[in-house]
C-alpha cells in the first residue's frame, strides 16, 4: 500500500530554508514512491471554529477560502 504524505510549509520566506528543507524531503520521498501533497500555508487566513452552527442548523456564518477547492 503506498503513503499519501502531506507537508505543510509555513515559512513566508518562498526562498527560506524551511522551503528548501521541504523540497529536499519532497524529493526524497518522491524518490521512494510516495504520493506528496504540498500546501503553502504561509499568508492564508485560517481561524479555528467560531460556533457559527453550521453542524448543528446546516449553515455557516462565512464562505470557505477561495483556494480551498
């Protein structure tokens, strides 16, 4: 069975070193036949839960991000 391996960047430097470490680990682990999806999170706005009651009343109180899919 193959790995579906996420990496989540979250450096705002798109040159960093943290960039570069998850380039080099992508790299490898492509290598080895694993399955990679990167998301670059650095500059998104992500918020926790806000008790819209969505899951209770089926609806939400905002729109998803429109990178989301």
């Amino acid at each position: 069975m193959s790995k579906h391996i996420v990496v989540l960047s979250g450096s705002p430097r798109k040159d960093g070193n943290t960039v570069r470490l998850a380039d080099a680990f992508i790299e490898g682990a492509k290598a080895a036949g694993k399955e990679i999806s990167l998301f670059r999170v650095a500059g998104l706005q992500i918020g926790g839960c806000r008790g819209c009651g969505e899951r209770l009343y089926g609806y939400a109180i905002f729109s998803p991000l429109p990178n989301s899919g």
